[in-house]
C-alpha cells in the first residue's frame, strides 16, 4: 500500500525529504517483508540509503511525491516503482501582467503536478529583486507550494544581501538557493568567469554567501546549492564527462588514421585534466557544503553518464548530501543547441540523430525532446545509488506548462482525468506568460543567455497537419492519494495546521487566504467561531493576484458586450458549467471534476433562472482512492452532504423557501445585497460537516464545513463582485447597466444543504460517485426550476 498520509505542503524543505525518505523505507520493508521487494526493490530503494543525519553536508534538496517510473519493476500500479520527487523552476517576467498570468500558470502546475517545491530565480545584482520577491511570496501563500528563492551576490554588499533575505524571511519564505551569479553583462559564460574570479561584491564565491546567510539567520533557511556535472564554465576543461566542448571523442576527417596508441595516449591525458578540473570543482562544491549548504542541484545535461559519474565522484570526496539532477526538456532544435554550446553542455551523438531529422518541425522536437527527457529521468531514477542514482529530479520549465505534464504522464507520476464535457474548454491552460524564455539568475540556464533561447508566443503550438496532438495537459490531475484535503493548503508556516475551511471561498480560495491573513490562529480540527477573529475587509483584499479576466475589453468579449436580458445573464452562467467560458468573477477556474457529475443539471438550473456559484453531489463512504473525491491518502472513507449556492430572483427564492420547508432533511439560508435574510430549518450558530473522511488511526477529518455567518461575509464579497467585474464594464445608465445593478440589488444568494446524503446518495458501492444526477436536492432544484428530471437523464 502507499502511504497513507503526506507531509503538509509547507515549511523547509529538508524536513519534508526526510519524511520522504522514512515513508519511502517503511514501504520498501513492507514490500520486502511480502516478498515482492525482489530485483525491483533495489532499483526503486536506490536514492533510500543517504544519511538523514549527517549535518549541513547531509540535508536534502527539493523532493515532490510522485509514483516512481513505468519501467522500474512490474506488479502493482499503485506500488509501481515507490516514490521520486520533483521540482519546477520559474523566472519573474518583466510585467505586472506577465506576472499575473505566471501565477496562474503556477496554481495549476502546483494543482495538477503537487511539486513538493518551485524555485524562482534572481537577476544580476538584484536586477529582478521586486519581482523574485513578488512571485515567491504570492506563489508560497496563495499556490500552497514552496518556494526555493534564488539570490546571488555578485555585485552586491553584505548589507543589500542581507536586506534581501530580511525580505525573504518577511514574505515566508524558508529556503533560498546561493549562487555567486552569472558572469558580466556581455562577456559570456566561461569568458565573464574565469579561475579565481570572485564576484565583485561583498562574498567572492557562493560559499561565503551561504557562510553569511548563517551567520545572520541560523537554520531558519534551508540552503541550496548549484552543482556542475560537467565542470563549472571558469574550469580549464569545462566538463568531466568526454563530451563537453572541445572533448568530443569521435573521429573522422584529417585524423581518422591517427596512430591507435597516440590517441589512447591523447584520451589519457583528456582524463588527466578533467579530473584535475573536476578535483577542483568538487573542492569548492565541499566548501559549499562545510559552509552550512543543505543540498545541491545541477546544470541540465544531456548526457546521463555524465551525471552518474559526477554523483560518484561527489560521494568520493565525501559530499554525502542529495544532488538533485537539472532537467531541461528541449523546445525547439536551434534553442536547444545554442544553449548547450553557450553553457558548455554536451550533446550524446544519440539524441541529435533524433533530432536532426525533424530540427524544423518544432512540434516533433518537443515530443522527442520529452521522450529524451524521460528516458533521462527514468534512467537516473533507476540507476543504484552505488552508480551515482539519486531519487529525485529538477525540471527547468523555461515558464513552460505542457513538456514537463507530458513527461510525468508518460512517468505515471500523475493520472490523466476524465473528459470534460460542453463544446469548448475556454481554458487558458496552454496560454504562455509574458516573457517566457528569459531566465534569470537561472542554474540551469543564466540570465545571459536570455537571447539564446528562442520561444514563440507561449511555446505550445498546435500539431501540424498529419502528426496526432497529444492528450490535453488541462485533464492532468494528481492521484487522488496525493490530495490532502479537497482544497489545497497554503505553504505558508502560519497556516501549517489548518485543515478546516468554509465551502463559500471553494472556488476563490486566494480571496480567502488574503482575508483570513492576519489570523493569529487557524481551525484546526473543528471550524470555532468565525466572529472572531474577524475576516479582512474586502477593500483591504490585494488586487495584485486575483481573478482580472484580462483587460475591460476581453471581459466584455467573456462576459456579454451588451446583454439585454436576465435571459442573456443566465446563459452565461450555462455556459460556463458547460466549459464554453473558462471563468466567471465568483469562480476563478473551469468546473471542477466532483461536478461534471451534476453537470448537465446545473446547466438547466441556471438557465431557469438559478444562477450556481457552488455545488456538490451528496457522497456515501466512497473509497479514499476514488479518483474524483478521494483525497487524504489510502485506506479511508469519504463522505459529503448536497450542497448548492446560487443567485436567484425574489421570486424564485420564495419557490425554493417553499420547496426546503417541504423537506425536512434540507436547511436554507439566504440573503440579498440590502441584507434581508431567509432561513428555513436554521438553528442559531448551527455549523455544519459539509464534507468529512474517516481514517484508520486518526481522528474524524472534516476539512469543509458551512458556517452561517462565514455565509454573510462571503455573501458581501459575493454582491460586490456583480459591480467590481461586471456592472462597471458598462456606461451609466445603459440597459446593460441597469441590467446588471438590478441583479445585484434585487437577487438572493441562496445557499441549501441537503443533510441526508444516505437517501440522496445511490446505494451502490461507489456510494452515489457514479451517476450524480442522485435525488433529493437535485431532483427537487429541477423541479422548482420546471426541469423535468427526465429530460437531464
């Protein structure tokens, strides 16, 4: 069995590889004490054996928790191959808008791939400070991922370094990667760095920037560290692994009768030297460590020999600490070979005779670049730890989306969901951010060679004409073992314990995080009084990361350029549970999964004038593992009352008064933007288990719940929304206008719980998570709504 409780996605990231990696070795005994550990067991316990307590030298880097992969043993899907981990690297675009949209991107990688880390990287001198501190501090508060920050010291002094990481720690953020930095602006890689150049500010090398970070702050940060597999470009030789520029071994030309012991001869003394240089590198890779570093991760390679051998020779002058390998899936050929002659990397004859022939269909270089790219993953995987294997590696995404999804699919670290139903996703999910392409402060790829890497738009173009597309990335989700709590924490330390929320911010949990921010406290265990204390206003609510839909225009275009009618308002509202508009302002994201269930229903719903912006089936003991509602690990139960919210006109919310007061199972509650209030079924203070699991050895979780007054306070935000993103994309006084105002003004938010989730739900074994379209408050909303049930079946 996998296990069946995960670390909370917050704090140092060190902390988080050693529960891993005593996860990881409890299972592999259990597979062993039942006989089926075997050959696999050695090659999927490779990365186990490092020492967790060896001090600084000894901590570990960036790890997520996937499945291991496809080809690491046979037996069962679930067991398959035991666990590695991952993680994205991100650089800030020069936008506020490009930023934006970069977070976006962030939620759903973070959403669909659970990283257990992303790091952002750092311009020269401190060129991207503001905006490496924005996306880090945004990304680790509203993602719910962490966020290895890069900082680098060339040309800064001690008391810039030092404010830098004063900010650092005032954002949250735990774990910072040290780098001395790219060399000058315009002298290249190995011409700007030279032996014995230092950076010019106040640490020389990266060593003494990570000796100051803990002189100033202790263990407070977790410290990582660059390696490089193929030597350092201020190394004479610039590579260890016979393939870097300059030590091709092949023959050919002029040379291919060269006497047989003149080039053994010649082969030597090429080893000799690299050695040497690599003797040295590794010197001032252990001065990194001795300084207090937790952990490495290395330049992308192409060559997996070269990375095996680094990793052995890493261990042979004692650096026992995990060294995560750089992976850059390849975009585009002419990109791909730019960057790896400009930062020296070497290219195995194997990969360009892949690639030579289809070097001008960008299309076909990304898919055999993913292919390459797994093939690397699995190999360094799989590989034992006495070879150089390690358990974990480190994608460098170039703000990219789609390569790094196709390759952990094709790893079956993460499921391919269900199809979605309507005619158009409307998703932005392949949309690129502003500035992709431009890495800074970058490990795998410097800020330097920003020009070298050639991105068109987002980089995600379609298949061309008689090549098949690949499956769609926006269907890829995680297993559901990998899920929490149906909702995704926040990475922030404050936030660690809380697992209980309000249903009301389910699909703007980023409002809800930024209005609860200045709790002391968090619910834990059971919701408490929500009246204190008090959630923020909603004029203090940050405009910097929120749903913005694009500009006036493009809202427009989404939202309706004149309706006329509530019948135009409504079909919208259709249109978006039916996929055909991407978002609307009370949900930031399409449909969720649990809902396609009920989709059509909503549909009809909302076109007889029942406008949904939160629903749920009803759930009866469905397994922990069901692939749309577990969530909480293995070997639980999970289980969920009815639930709908929606706008509905004075009229029809006196029909669906009328409907809960004949149904005694059902509570009502309901308030329009003046206040008035309609409850049916209520008792005073009444909070409510929306959603609950049941574990072996823990307590009851119950991490959503209504609480009557969360309701009032979502219900503000709620009507102010119908101005902020919708009334105000029109004139005064227009019938557009007026439209909308007499919506927001006359309309109820109206939310009804259905309590008997046994009747409600089928009786069979998926208990109801098959068919959805259930009875009780669906079957009565229909009816209220003049929908027949059987024109929904």
């Amino acid at each position: 069995m996998l296990a069946t409780h995960h670390p909370a996605p917050m704090g140092k990231i060190i902390d988080k590889i050693h529960r891993l990696r005593r996860q990881r070795r409890r299972r592999l005994e259990r597979l062993s004490a039942g006989g089926s550990a075997g050959a696999g067991a050695g090659a999927i316990g490779q990365g186990v054996a490092h020492d967790d307590t060896n001090g600084p030298g000894g901590q570990a880097y960036a790890v997520a928790h996937g499945q291991a992969g496809r080809h690491t043993r046979e037996g069962d899907a679930g067991e398959r191959g035991g666990r590695f981990y991952y993680s994205f690297e991100f650089f800030p675009p020069k936008t506020e808008a490009g930023l934006d949209n970069l977070l976006s991107r962030i939620d759903r990688m973070a959403t669909r791939l659970d990283p257990l880390f992303v790091d952002v990287t750092w311009g020269e001198a401190g060129s991207t400070s503001a905006r490496t501190l924005a996306l880090a501090g945004h990304a680790q508060r509203f993602c719910g991922v962490d966020v290895l920050m890069h900082l680098t010291c060339t040309g800064l002094t001690r008391e810039q370094i030092a404010a830098h990481l004063r900010a650092a720690r005032s954002c949250g953020i735990t774990n910072v990667l040290a780098l001395r930095g790219d060399p000058p602006r315009g002298r290249g890689m190995a011409g700007g760095w030279t032996p014995g150049s230092v950076s010019g500010g106040g640490c020389d090398r990266a060593a003494d920037l990570v000796g100051l970070i803990r002189a100033l702050h202790g263990d407070h940060f977790c410290v990582a560290v660059a390696g490089h597999p193929e030597g350092h470009p201020a190394s004479r030789g610039l590579g260890m692994g016979g393939g870097g520029r300059g030590r091709g071994r092949g023959g050919g030309g002029k040379h291919a009768n060269v006497d047989a012991d003149a080039d053994a001869d010649a082969d030597a003394d090429a080893d000799a030297d690299m050695d040497a240089d690599m003797d040295a590198e590794l010197a001032h890779l252990r001065d990194k460590m001795d300084a207090g570093a937790d952990f490495i991760v290395t330049q992308f390679f192409y060559d997996t020999a070269v990375f095996l051998r680094y990793v052995r020779r890493c261990r042979e002058h004692g650096i026992r600490c995990p060294i995560l390998p750089g992976i850059m899936p390849i975009q585009s050929y002419h990109s791909f070979r730019r960057m790896t002659d400009y930062c020296g990397v070497s290219v195995p004859p194997a990969v360009l005779e892949r690639l030579e022939p289809v070097r001008d269909d960008d299309e076909a270089v990304k898919e055999i670049g993913c292919e390459i790219a797994t093939e690397i993953c699995e190999t360094i995987l799989q590989a034992p730890e006495a070879e150089g294997g390690v358990d974990g590696v480190h994608f460098y995404t170039l703000n990219l989306e789609r390569s790094v999804t196709r390759i952990l699919l094709s790893m079956e670290a993460i499921d391919h969901g269900p199809p979605r139903d309507g005619g158009g996703s409307g998703s932005r999910d392949d949309a690129g951010a502003e500035g992709e392409g431009e890495p800074a402060g970058n490990v795998g790829a410097s800020s330097a060679a920003a020009a070298l890497i050639d991105e068109k738009g987002d980089g995600e173009s379609a298949a061309p004409e008689g090549r098949p597309r690949s499956v769609s990335i926006s269907k890829a989700r995680l297993p559901p073992t990998r899920r929490q709590f149906p909702w995704r924490q926040s990475a922030m330390d404050s936030r660690s314990k809380e697992d209980v929320r309000p249903i009301n911010w389910a699909n703007r949990p980023k409002s809800y995080v930024m209005r609860t921010d200045d709790w002391d406290e968090f619910p834990n265990g059971r919701w408490g009084d929500s009246s204190s204390p008090a959630f923020g206003e909603i004029s203090d609510v940050p405009h910097f990361y929120n749903f913005t839909g694009g500009s006036d225009d493009d809202r427009r275009a989404m939202l309706g350029s004149s309706p006329m009618s509530p019948g135009d308002v409504y079909e919208l509202f259709a249109r978006y549970v039916e996929n055909k508009v991407p978002h609307i302002p009370w949900c930031e994201t399409p449909l969720q999964p649990e809902s396609y269930l009920i989709q059509s229903q909503l549909a009809s719903l909302n076109r007889a004038g029942f406008l949904t912006i939160n629903s749920q089936p009803p759930i009866n003991s469905v397994p922990s593992t069901h692939p749309t509602f577990g969530w909480g690990g293995a070997g639980g139960y999970i289980y969920q009352k009815a639930y709908c919210e929606c706008f509905a006109s004075p009229e029809n919310a006196e029909k669906l008064v009328a409907m809960v007061t004949e149904n005694p199972s059902m509570n009502l509650y309901a308030v329009s933007n003046l206040g008035r209030e309609l409850t049916v079924g209520v008792d005073e203070g009444g909070i409510t288990a929306l959603t609950w699991g049941v574990f072996p050895n823990r307590e009851i979780l119950q991490p959503t719940i209504f609480d009557p007054k969360a309701f009032l306070v979502w219900a503000e935000e709620a009507f102010s929304l119908w101005t902020s993103m919708w009334l105000n994309l029109y004139d005064f006084g227009t019938p557009s206008y007026e439209l909308i105002e007499t919506i927001r003004d006359t309309y109820y938010l109206v939310a009804i719980i259905d309590n008997d989730y046994i009747a409600s739900s089928s009786s069979g074994g998926t208990g109801g998570a098959d068919d959805g379209a259930g009875n009780g408050l669906w079957e009565a909303l229909l009816k209220v709504g003049g929908v027949g049930v059987d024109q929904e079946q």
